[in-house]
C-alpha cells in the first residue's frame, strides 16, 4: 500500500497499524535508524520517518489510499500522510476511547510515552532528535538549531538508563501497551500497561494530560516482551519473541 524507502539502516522500523476511532487507519514508522538520526528524517515534514501517519486505505480508482483532508499538511508543504512528527522508534502505540498513548524507544538515556487526545495530536511535534523524553538531546555532528522547547508535546511518563545498565534499571526498549478496560481486571482498569524487551517486569501507571501516576509493577514477568493487545471484550493479551501468547487474568 504505501512504500518508504529506507535508506542506509536497517533499524528504528516503527512497527504498528491500528484503526483508530475516526475509522482512518494509522501507521507508527520509526526515524530510519542510526544513532542520533543521522538524516534528520524525524523532525523533516518531506519523508515519513520518524511519523505518525493517518491514512483512509479505501482504493478509489487509481489511488491505493488518500490522505483524510484533516490530515496537517494536506494543501501544505509536506507530506499529506503525516498526521505527528518527532518520535524516534514508536514500535507501539493504542487508542483509549478518543485519546492515544504512544511507547517511542529512546536511545541511550530515557523511555517515554507520549500521550495525546485525538484533536491535539493534529500535528504534533514530540521532539525527536531534539529531545530525548524531557531532556534536551545532543548528539555529536548535529548542528541543528532546536525550535523552543513550549513547540515539542513532553512525554506524560519516562525512566531513565544507561546503555550499560539495561537490566539493573527499567530496562531500555519500552513496549507501549493498553489502558486496561476489562472489568475481571479491576484493579488495574483505567491503568496504562507497558513493559520493557530486556526487563520483561510487566508494570502499569495511571495516565494524566501531563504526567503519569502512581507507577507500579504487577508482579507478572514475560520473557522477551514484544507486544500486547486487546480483544473486543477488553481482554489483554502479551506477546512474547519467545513464542508464547499470555492472556492477563484476576489472580
């Protein structure tokens, strides 16, 4: 359907495609790889690395997709999938209710998930290569001017590591989950679920327009985390590179 080419990498692919609750079907693609975005590509409104794309993937005639007119740069310079820029590696993201919560992987320094109702995100810039969760990112060669700090979206949530201390801190490549919705899960409902692939704890926080709360661990450790999901009764489901798909029960 849509083909981006991505030259001189072979990381930071995005990864996810959900319908969202307008009915378009949205696509999370990661920066292009290489350290410190290299080719600028996250934060360039003329590709669509490093963006969050919003598509209506209905065929008309000779047209494989067209870009919904709501999209910020239909009729504009740039490109007409684009609906966010500035993420790095958003290998996963979900809709709860009319609001999005995105897990975009850092890189040497912090996780972040970034949080936005469905009208905000029209357009919103989360900061990649300029900021690295909350904090002002630098990288060697990059002489790029960073706009002001008030003109990038914050990320609600983020923990810091090194890359040398994967285990012994939260981990180092966040995977984005769900807010949970089933009610056999009651303690967790209205709860943020994500994990991290080399911590394998799954933990849950409660999200908030500007920060996250009470950041807590369930208990429950899934080897080699890759993905969750959401069935149409609100059940959640974990996903493991190992082979293994676990369902979240009351215990």
């Amino acid at each position: 359907m849509i083909v981006i080419p991505h030259p001189g990498e072979a990381n930071h692919n995005g990864g996810q495609l959900q319908f969202g609750p307008d009915g378009r079907l949205y696509a999370a693609i990661g920066d292009g790889g290489g350290a410190g975005d290299p080719h600028e590509n996250a934060q360039n409104k003329h590709n669509l690395l490093g963006k969050l794309l919003r598509i209506d993937p209905r065929k008309r005639g000779s047209k494989r997709y067209e870009s919904p007119h709501g999209n910020p740069f239909v009729g504009r310079a740039g490109r007409n999938e684009i609906y966010a820029l500035g993420l790095r590696n958003p290998f996963r993201f979900s809709f709860d209710r009319r609001r999005i919560l995105i897990g975009d992987v850092g890189q040497d320094r912090w996780e972040e998930v970034d949080f936005e109702g469905h009208r905000a995100l029209r357009g919103a810039n989360f900061g990649w290569d300029h900021f690295e969760g909350d904090h002002r990112f630098n990288y060697p060669g990059d002489n790029e001017a960073p706009r002001p700090k008030h003109r990038y979206r914050p990320p609600i949530f983020e923990y810091g590591h090194t890359a040398s201390n994967c285990e012994s801190a939260g981990g180092c490549a966040i995977i984005g989950g769900y807010v949970v919705r089933d009610p056999a899960l009651h303690s967790l409902r209205g709860r943020y679920l994500y994990a991290d692939a080399y911590k394998g704890q799954l933990r849950s926080f409660v999200p908030h327009r500007h920060h996250g709360r009470r950041d807590t661990a369930l208990g429950v450790h899934v080897d080699h985390p890759s993905s969750f999901g959401e069935g149409a009764q609100g059940r959640i489901y974990v996903t493991s590179l190992d082979g293994p798909v676990y369902r979240l029960v009351h215990k």
